[in-house]
C-alpha cells in the first residue's frame, strides 16, 4: 500500500522507491493536532523507525523505504520530511 498523497516530502518519496530496502535515512514525523507524541513515539516504533529524539509535534528518527512508506499511510500523520540544516546567515 502507498503513503497517503502529500504526506511525505518530495525528496524521502523519490528515496523510498529509489532506495535498497536496507538503506536508513534521518526522517522528522508532523503529527496531527492533538496526538499525544509519547504514543506517537511508540506507534512509530513499532513500524520499524528507531526513534532518537521527540519534541512538540513530532518525532524524529531513522528509517527504511518500506518503514516510511507504513508511517506514511497513518491517518494520525501530517507530514514527514527530511532533516533540516541550519545555515548561518552571512553579514553584510
């Protein structure tokens, strides 16, 4: 079954049909509002995403095309993208 459309980034939606099933990518999970992200955390999990870190709205941890691809069809799910870099702005 595939992700529900828009859910996944462009760029981790490209990896996951373009990816070896073993390879592993750092991916930031949206929840929708109101689900409670400890039980978030452990749904995820259970799909196969090893969680490193939890915040106000999201979870964010490593995972395989087929793992991204099951989180991608939860309902509970607003969005999933990729890490975002920090960039310091240059002066003048």
């Amino acid at each position: 079954m595939e992700p529900r459309r828009g859910v996944l980034a462009p760029e981790l939606e490209r990896w996951s049909r373009e990816a070896d099933d073993g390879d592993r990518r750092t991916a930031l999970v949206r929840l929708r509002g109101g689900t409670e992200v400890g039980e978030a955390a452990g749904r995820l999990a259970s799909l196969g995403m090893e969680v490193t870190s939890s915040g106000p709205g999201s979870v964010i941890g490593t995972v395989s095309p087929p793992v991204l691809r099951r989180i991608g069809q939860e309902t509970w799910v607003l969005a999933v993208e990729g890490p975002r870099t920090l960039r310091t702005l240059g002066h003048g």
